[in-house]
C-alpha cells in the first residue's frame, strides 16, 4: 500500500513540478521582456507591442474558432484512428480560418491597429501560434499535459532568452521589429515539435482518412457558443487597451500592460499548471459514469489548489513589486501602483471562475456560459467606456473585476441549482 501510494505521489509531483517549470520559465521570460522594454525602450513602445500581442490574440481566437471545444470532446478516451480522422477534419477546418485572416489582415492597417510594416510578422505569428496551440491542446487531451507545457514554454518564452542576450553579448539594440522576428521562430519551432510528437503518436497518420463535411459542420455549430464566450472573455481581458490607447495615450497603454503582464502571472500559472491537468480529468468524470462523490472530491480539489496558487503567487508579486519599480526607476509607473493592487484582485476572482466554468463545460451547459461571458463583455465595455475617460487607466482594471464578478456569481448560481445525478455527458 505506502509503496503504490509513493508511486503515485511522486509520479504526480514530478509531472506538476515539470509543467509548473515550464510555464514558470515562459512566464518569467515575457516579464524580462517587458522589464527590458520598460526600462531600455519607452512605455510607448511597450504599449505598441502590446496592443500587436493582443491582436494576434484576438486573431488566433477567430482563426481557431474555438473548434477545439468540439473536438476535445471527442479525442479525450478514442482510439488513434479516430482521433486521427478528427484531426484531419479540424485541419481543413482551419485552412479556411486561415484564408480569412489572409484576407482581412489588411484592415487591421485600416484601423491603426498593426502598421503595415509589422503586417507579414502578424500573419505568420498568428497562423504559427494558432497551430502550435492546437498541437498543446491536443496533448493535453492525450493526456501529455508534460509535453503539451513544453511546447508552450518554445512558443511563449524560449525565444525570449535568447533575444534578451544580443545587447549584452552582441552590442544589438533590440527593437519591436526585432522582438517579433523572434516571436516568430519561436511559434514555428513550437509547431514543428508538435506537430512531429503528434505524427509519432500515430495521430496524423491520415491515410484513408477523409473529409467528414458532416463532422466539421457539426463541430462549427457546436463550437460557435465558445468562440463567443471566448471572445467576450478576450473583451474582458483586453478591449480595456485599445479604449485606452482611444481615450488616453500608448503611454499610459505601456503603463497598463506593465501591471497587466505582471498580475497575470498567477492567472497564466492557473490556467498552463493546473487548469491543462484538470481540463480532461473534469471532462472525463462527466463524460462516463462516476460517483457523485468523487465529482466533488476532484471539483474541490481543483479549486483548492487554483486558490492556493492565487494566493501564494499574489502574494509574492505585492512584496516584489516594489524592488522592481525602484530597478526600473520610472516615475510614472511609481505613480500608478494603485493599478496593480486592483488587478490582484481579478486573481482571486479567476481562480475561482475557472473551476466553475470547467465543470459547466463538462456538463454541456454550453449555452450558460455563452450568455454570463456575452452579459459579462457587455457590462465590461460599457463600464470601461465610462470610466476610462473619467479616471484614467484604474477605470479599465476596475471594469474587468465587476464584469469578472458578474460573471463568476452568474455561473455559480446556475452550478448551485443544478441537480447532482449520476448522469453521462456523452459528447455531443
């Protein structure tokens, strides 16, 4: 019995402690990212940089679809030739994506939203991430939570390292031209990993495989309600920049994502450590039959450990947050601290939030987490367009923890109501 617990125990220590190192040393290479601009660059170009991170976030959500909502559902459990066909399918499935945003890129130069020069790094960022992330996902669903955090790690922050050693040992300035070049090896490496884990697994073996229209058609539909919660959550997270950069200027945009970039460490941590484990662990308990119990047991398990990390993490950014203000020696940001005191507090509401909305996904209470997230961005922009102009950048952090919380009691009330069965979620 100690002998099989041990095992257990360190098997599942060593995978949480490898995945925490990989999300642990993207996440601390982004902040050395934004550090080095903050302190060597100037906010504006850190506003610029930012507001090109959140496009392309933006834009990776539209290309994808969130298709992987449908698909996961499948995957989790099937054998390799299934698993294989559905692959195929979600592939063609985002060829056309990517057609789109060939297309229609060129508005965002309309807009002013990415300068024309930047335009062919956006793209290919875009199309690199967007496929590097479904290789993640997959292995998440495959449950190689270990490898899927790996490759995550190259295309999030490995590419940084590197980046951040050319003025030190090369006597390179390092522009935003520069840090997206970089982005984009990085993405790139990161597919052609995944994509040659996969094709080991026998997962893209696609040989008398075809093209299930009817599948992918299913899929669009049933995908549909996640990309606009994904999207109103996109709204939540990063609308408040572009009405900043609106209102105000890309200073006070620089200003904002500094705070934004360090608070959302924990929030990052929660969702690549815990949230990539749990995600098919969730699924699985509801998707086959299984003691109402045990549902309890590893919902609460989850949640204790989200809030545990909220809290530690947290509490470690409000005591360093100060030694590295004084290193970087800008006074504007001095004057803004109050910001990022506010943001902590979307933190705590998160680690909350997500455990909640795994479980409804579980539950296929789909069209409830389509209305909270579209009753949550609507709430959000309208308090942010109301704030913003009237008290500056702690309006935009003020919005999101009121749409946040909106959000979080809307989907606790309808998991609170819902009768505990036995029941299968099969997939739909």
């Amino acid at each position: 019995m100690s002998k099989s617990l041990g095992d257990i125990s360190f098997q599942r220590i060593k995978g949480t402690l490898f995945n925490f190192a990989c999300r642990s040393a993207g996440i601390f290479a982004k902040f050395l990212l934004i550090v080095y601009i903050s302190k060597n660059m100037s906010l504006e170009d850190l506003g610029l940089y930012n507001i090109i991170a959140v496009t392309v976030a933006w834009s990776v959500y539209v290309v994808g679809f969130e298709f992987y909502a449908y698909s996961l559902r499948h995957i989790v459990g099937e054998t390799t030739t299934v698993i294989s066909s559905h692959v195929f399918n979600q592939v063609i499935f985002h060829m056309a994506g990517y057609s789109v945003l060939f297309v229609l890129s060129p508005v965002l130069v309309a807009f002013d939203f990415v300068p024309l020069a930047l335009l062919p790094y956006f793209v290919l960022i875009t199309v690199f991430d967007q496929l590097s992330q479904e290789c993640f996902r997959i292995c998440v669903a495959l449950e190689r939570s270990q490898f899927a955090n790996f490759i995550h790690f190259i295309k999030s922050g490995l590419w940084v390292y590197p980046l951040l050693l050319l003025p030190y040992f090369f006597n390179q300035d390092i522009s935003v031209h520069l840090i997206l070049s970089a982005w984009l090896a990085g993405t790139i490496v990161a597919f052609g990993i995944g994509a040659l884990k996969l094709a080991r697994l026998n997962v893209l073996n696609f040989r008398g495989v075809r093209m299930d229209f009817g599948w992918i058609k299913q899929g669009a539909v049933v995908a549909f309600p996640f990309f606009i919660i994904s999207i109103s959550q996109l709204t939540m997270d990063f609308s408040d920049r572009y009405l900043i950069d609106f209102f105000l200027t890309k200073t006070d945009v620089g200003i904002y994502s500094f705070y934004y970039g360090i608070a959302n460490v924990p929030i990052t941590l929660i969702t690549s450590v815990l949230v990539s484990q749990y995600y098919p662990r969730i699924i699985n308990i509801y998707k086959f039959p299984t003691p109402e119990k045990e549902r309890k047991r590893v919902a609460r398990k989850f949640m204790v450990q989200c809030l545990g990390l909220a809290v530690v993490t947290s509490g470690a950014s409000f005591i360093l947050i100060q030694f590295l203000l004084k290193f970087i020696g800008r006074q504007q940001l001095l004057d803004n601290i109050d910001l990022f005191y506010l943001m902590l507090v979307q933190v705590m509401l998160f680690a909350i939030q997500v455990v909640i909305q795994t479980v409804l996904y579980a539950r296929h209470e789909d069209k409830y987490l389509l209305y909270s997230a579209l009753a949550a961005a609507v709430m959000n922009i309208v308090i942010n367009l109301l704030l913003v102009p009237a008290i500056g950048v702690n309006g935009a952090a003020i919005a999101t923890i009121l749409s946040m919380a909106l959000m979080l009691v809307a989907r606790l009330y309808k998991l609170r109501s819902m009768k505990n069965t036995n029941e299968k979620y099969g997939a739909v």
